[in-house]
C-alpha cells in the first residue's frame, strides 16, 4: 500500500482567497488524483494528474478554479481559488499503485 | 458517466450478526470495483476490491460478490465487531484502480449495536 500526506489538515479562509493543498507520497507513482467530500455526503472526483502532462479534469470542474501541479512522482498541489463559502468541503488526494488506490487522510476547507 | 447506486444508506446489526451491502453501478465497461472504510475524521481505506474477471473474493470476516450481467456487487461483513461500525463505500472505475478514477456510490453508515 501507499502512505499518503496532505497539508494543511484544515484550513479557516476568507471569501475571495486561495489555497493550495499540498499532496505527498512515500512510493513513486504514475497517476494521482484529487476528490471532494462535502460533509456526510460521498466522494466527486476532481480530476487526474498525471506526471508530466495537464490534468485531466472532470465534467463540472475546471482548470481556473482547481489549477493542479503535478512536478514529480511523489507529489501534487491542488489550489481552490476564489473561494466562495461552497467551496467548504473536504478535500482528499489518492494515488494509484499496483492497481489499486490510496486516499490521503483529507483537508476540510471551511470557507467564510 | 458511469453510476453507482448503494443501499442501504444505514445499516444497524447487532454485534456477531452480519451485514450486507449491495450496490449497482450503470457502465458495463467498469471493471474494477473497491470497497472503502471511512472513520470519522479519517480518509477512505481500502478493505477489499474485486475485479470483473472474478465473482467473489474473501479476506477474513469480509467478502465481496459480483454478479457482472446484473451489474451488481455487494460487501458482506461477518461476525461484526465494535469496530467495524464506519461510513462504507462502494466504487466502480474503468480502468483499474491504479489508472482511472473512481465513481462512488452515496456511502452506507453501518452501526454495530453491542
């Protein structure tokens, strides 16, 4: 399996900000990819990142909003921008290895 | 897109009883189908997974099935435990999990009752 770290673990931010969230794994591996949980409900992929090339993001999300960094293969950014309170919501990276999937532990975002 | 559907959303068992839970998923390309644990405050851990190639697949107390011309698989906890109460998901992806995304279903709250 893979360990999986995430910075910050929360995070307090004001209307109209950013953030970046970073992502960081103990075994090289090809493609990550990030997630947001709104409390109690499930989880909505946000897109895939793949090393060395653009993300690849999913029907709702977009690059503006979500920029994702991918510069190595242990490691992703991923940066809310222009938060708006609905923004809240917990956001979770995973990294595929040896076909299957790990979760970080998540970073609940509140948006005031 | 890919769907999936999970019921139920809240499961109460007593303790040593089993549990089930079943999801559907709509994409009969998916061929990789995870199981995840949540704990409160916690990220998803993975606890079994099962790949369209198989039917049924056991580790210990837990066991998944999958029954590819229904487009179903369900999660069966035996012999439950105080820990096993969590948030479970099902998921279903194309590629394998290591290569695409997941889909998930709206997650079950299994309560093991002492």
């Amino acid at each position: 399996s893979a360990v999986i770290s995430q910075k910050p673990s929360r995070d307090i931010c004001q209307r109209g900000t950013s953030l970046t969230i970073q992502c960081q794994v103990d075994s090289q591996v090809t493609m990550m990819f990030w997630y947001r949980q709104q409390p109690g409900q499930s989880l909505t992929l946000i897109a895939t990142a793949n090393q060395g090339s653009e993300a690849t993001y999913e029907s709702g999300f977009v690059i503006d909003k979500f920029p994702i960094s991918r510069p190595n293969l242990t490691f992703s950014t991923l940066t809310v921008s222009n938060m708006s309170p609905e923004d809240s919501s917990i956001y979770l990276c995973s990294a595929g290895l040896a076909d299957e999937q790990f979760f970080g532990p998540g970073t609940r975002l509140t948006v005031l | 897109g890919e769907n999936v559907e999970q019921h139920p959303s809240t499961l109460s068992v007593q303790e040593g009883d089993s549990a089930v839970i079943k999801c559907t998923y709509s994409d009969s390309a998916s061929n990789y189908f995870p199981w995840y644990k949540q704990e409160l405050g916690k990220g998803p851990q993975l606890i079994i997974d099962i790949r369209s190639n198989v039917g049924e697949k056991k580790d210990q107390r837990i066991a998944v099935t999958l029954n590819k011309t229904a487009k179903h698989f369900s999660l069966h906890i035996t012999e439950t435990q105080p820990e096993d109460s969590a948030v479970y998901f099902c998921a279903a992806s194309l590629g394998g999990g290591g290569a695409d995304g997941l889909t998930f279903g709206k997650g079950t709250h299994l309560i093991i009752q002492p």
